[in-house]
C-alpha cells in the first residue's frame, strides 16, 4: 500500500465520532418531551375544564416557548460553554420544571378561580396562568437543539447532521406519543407517566456530562452552526 493510498483513506475528526450518540440522546429527548405535553394536557383539562381551551394553551405555549428558547440561547448562554454541558444542564431544567408541575400545578387551582371568577374570563385567565406555568420547560426543549448545534463543524458534512439530530428527535417524540398514549396512562396515572419521563431526562443528562468529560470543544471553529440553526425554518426541536 502506498503512502498516497493511506494519506486518501478517509479520517473521522474526533467531533465526528460522537455524533452518532448524539442521534440517540435526541432520541431520548424528544420522547420525554412528548410525554410531559401528554401529562400536560390531561392535567389542564381538569384546570381550564375545556379540551379545546386546554389543547389551545398546550400548542400555544409549546411553540411559543420553543420559539423563544431556539431564538434565545446565544443571547443567555455564551458561546464558549461545552455544548454537552449545555444541553445537560437544559435537559436537568426540563425534569426539574417537569417535577414541579407535576407537584404544583393541580394545588393552584383555587388561586386561578379567585382571580378569574366564573364564565370564559375566568377560564382565559386560568389558561394564561397555565401558560405561562409551562413556559419556562418549554423554552429550554426549544433550546436543546440550538446548544448541540455549536458541536458540529461547519462543514457540509457536519451541518448534515443536523438533520439527523432533527430526524431523532421526530422519532422520540412519536414514541413518547405512543408510550403515554397506550401504557403510561391508559395502566397508570400522570404522576408514574412524569417521572418516567423525568428519568429519560436524567439518562440524558447523565450521558451528556459523560460525553463532555471525554472531548475537547473550541468555540470558534463551531459557533457558526448554531446561528445557522437558529435561523433556519423547522428549527425547534422537543
């Protein structure tokens, strides 16, 4: 074999060997995430009363804090923090919020019912109050994708994958569906379908850590990547 032949062979950099784990924790992600808006929409439905008012505040505060959170990242966070460590630190925040709503949510509802009073003002007010509980988790999924974004070199190579993050993270949230929908609470109740998900975070999170200790990140060479995501359409990942 001849020194041309080896020095053609294709290289694996090392941001490229982990992507494939990335894939996986997305994955993860996303099922978890689909499962909480699940959860979420039983729990307001005995809140705001109404399904359709219920799956109104839920869609609405979902996208909306998608939104932000793929919008907001680079203005919160700087871009010299490791991706990994941000993406764990995002995915601890969703199952700690996850834990809270779960504990809270249904003991403030007596608080919603002596500011809104009876009839559609009420319920609207008891909505917004709901709303805006929810902000606050779903603005970090939002910026889940964003923050792993800063991983991956701007290359055509390396921007490919995003759509292989993106693509994962589709796919964990059809699972949540399905796992919430005809097992978690069709044999159990919320509370068991929360900490489940509450568990695929702390997997997440737990790996994400693991993976940050194994590499080396410098900011400049990725930093463009996570602009390019933010701007793109179809960009808010679960």
């Amino acid at each position: 074999m001849t020194t041309e032949t080896i020095d053609s062979a294709p290289s694996v950099s090392p941001s490229d060997r982990y992507l494939p784990l990335l894939v996986i924790l997305f994955i993860g992600s996303g099922c978890a995430a689909l499962i909480y808006e699940i959860v979420w929409f039983q729990m307001l439905s005995l809140i705001v009363g109404s399904s359709a008012i219920s799956l109104g505040v839920l869609l609405g505060t979902f996208m909306g804090g998608m939104c932000i959170g793929s919008i907001g990242l680079s203005k919160v966070i700087a871009t010299d923090r490791h991706p990994f460590r941000v993406y764990a630190m995002l995915e601890a925040g969703i199952g700690v919020f996850g834990l809270l709503v779960l504990w809270l949510l249904p003991h403030v509802g007596g608080l919603y019912t002596s500011i809104g009073g009876p009839g559609m003002a009420g319920i609207m007010v008891r909505a917004s109050f709901c709303a805006l509980f929810l902000l606050p988790p779903t603005i970090m999924m939002g910026a889940t994708l964003p923050a792993i974004s800063r991983w991956v070199e701007t290359t055509p190579k390396g921007v490919s994958w995003l759509g292989f993050f993106y693509g994962g993270n589709t796919f964990g949230a059809v699972l949540g569906c399905l796992l919430a929908g005809f097992y978690l609470l069709r044999l159990h109740d919320v509370s068991v379908a929360t900490y489940a998900a509450v568990g695929l975070n702390v997997l997440v999170t737990v790996l994400a850590l693991f993976l940050a200790e194994l590499t080396v990140y410098e900011a400049g060479q990725q930093s463009e990547s996570a602009d390019a995501v933010q701007m793109s359409p179809g960009s808010r990942s679960v």
